[in-house]
C-alpha cells in the first residue's frame, strides 16, 4: 500500500504542477511598414538642363535657378539648385563637398559614390549620409566647363534615421535617377 500511495502522491504532484497557468509572454513591439508607390517618371525643363523625376513629386520654381521637389506623402523634398561656371569649378566642388561633410558631427558614416556618364558629359558625386543627420543624401554634378548642380534631401521633421530610413532611401533611388537622365542644355 505504501507503493500505490507513492504512486499517488507523484501524479498528484505531477498534476498540480503541470496545470499551472503559464505566465502571458509579451508581444515584440509592432514596427511599421512603409511602401510608397513607384511613380510614373515626368520631364523637368529648364533654361539649362532636363531631368526626368518622380510624378509623385511636386515641381516648384523657386527664386534664381532653384527648385524643389516636394514629396507631400514623405513630408520630404529634394532641393536643386543650378550655376552656370564662371572659373570657379574647384571653388563649387569643394562648396559641394564641405556642405555634405558638415553632416559627420550627427552622421554615422558619410559614403560618397562619384558618378560619370561620359556620354551626356555629367560627373559628379553621391554623399549618402548614414545616421541622424539633417539631409540624408546630397549630391553634385557637372559638364566640367559651363554647368554646376546641387541637390540634397530634407525631410520637415526631426531626423531620426529608422524613421525616415524607407523614404529616405526612396528618395535617394529618386535622386539617382535624377542623375543618371540629367541632359545639358547649350547656352545661348
């Protein structure tokens, strides 16, 4: 009788402790999910160059030779800004430069990625600028002898680079493009 009353006492225990509640795990932290549509591609023209740009975007004339491209569903823009050279093209690239490396003092890296297309004569650079930094890319190109662009991105909030990490990288592929179908125009 001693055994069975052992026996007992083990499943009982065996019970008790197995039909315990379990204590509630906690779920991850929900993170969101940002997709922006592929924009159907328009021409910017002006006096002295052509871009193609996202539709998504909108264009403005700002005062000189400036112009944003709004992107009102990022609450972002990318800022260009044109100069016609004048013997100064060292003096512009390395304005170009130093405005993308003020970034380091919030910047986490700065990688600069030249870009050249011979054939439509447009060399410049790419600064995509890595961390919680005003402008998250900025870039520059030029023909070498007549023409001079800048551009950069901003975004009307506060930087904080996994926030704005989907629209920023958005927009760079957006700046790329503007480089890559950036088309001259003879100077009258």
């Amino acid at each position: 009788m001693n055994c069975k009353y052992f026996v007992f006492c083990l499943l009982c225990f065996v019970f008790i402790i197995g039909c315990k509640e379990e204590s509630p795990i906690p779920k991850p932290k929900a993170q969101i999910r940002l997709e922006y549509a592929q924009g159907q591609l328009a021409t910017l023209e002006t006096a002295n160059f052509s871009i193609n740009y996202n539709q998504l975007a909108n264009p403005k004339k700002n005062k000189d030779m400036a112009y944003t491209l709004e992107y009102p569903e990022m609450k972002g823009a990318i800022f260009l800004s044109y100069r016609q050279l004048d013997n100064d093209l060292d003096k512009l690239t390395q304005d170009a430069k130093r405005l993308s490396y003020e970034h380091a003092v919030k910047a986490d890296n700065i990688v600069e990625q030249p870009f050249v297309n011979s054939e439509s004569k447009v060399y410049g650079s790419l600064f995509e600028v890595q961390g919680n930094a005003a402008s998250q890319t900025q870039f520059f190109v030029t023909d070498s002898t007549t023409h001079f662009l800048t551009g950069s991105v901003y975004f009307y909030t506060k930087p904080n680079y996994d926030s704005i990490l989907p629209a920023a990288a958005y927009l760079q592929n957006d700046i790329r493009n503007i480089m890559e179908t950036l088309r001259w125009k003879e100077l009258k």
